[in-house]
C-alpha cells in the first residue's frame, strides 16, 4: 500500500510540471516544502509569505525560501 501511495504522490506532482501555481506561506515549513517539490518537478512558482525579517526561532523568510527555489 505503501508503495502504491508514493507512486500516486509522484504522479500528481509530475501533472504539475508546466503549470504555474501559488503558494502561500511558503516561506517555512510544509508550504516551503511544497514550492520546492513542485518547482523541483517543473511548475512555475509563485510564493508569498509574511516572513520578511528572520525570526530567532524559526528559520526562513520568503527571500531565503526563493533564494533556495532557484537552486
């Protein structure tokens, strides 16, 4: 079952490849995660995050997470 799961996850993501989609809250964390699988399997993307300042705590703003994106 498994298995089945992680090809159906691949396969979403490869329908991706070409389309351009919009992420919020991408600066961080599963929408950071999900910019970077899509972009990885050829979507254009759009991020928007309120993350502008780096934060103590937490790692990431929006321009670090597109600095990473065009990698």
């Amino acid at each position: 079952m498994f298995i089945h799961s992680v090809h159906v996850c691949c396969f979403i993501f490869r329908k991706l490849a070409g389309k351009t989609i919009f992420i919020t809250g991408a600066s961080r964390g599963i929408g950071k995660a999900i910019a970077l699988k899509a972009a990885r399997d050829g979507a254009n993307i759009v991020i928007a995050a309120k993350t502008t300042e780096p934060h103590p705590k937490l790692p990431g703003t929006i321009y670090t997470a597109a600095k990473e994106g065009k990698n």
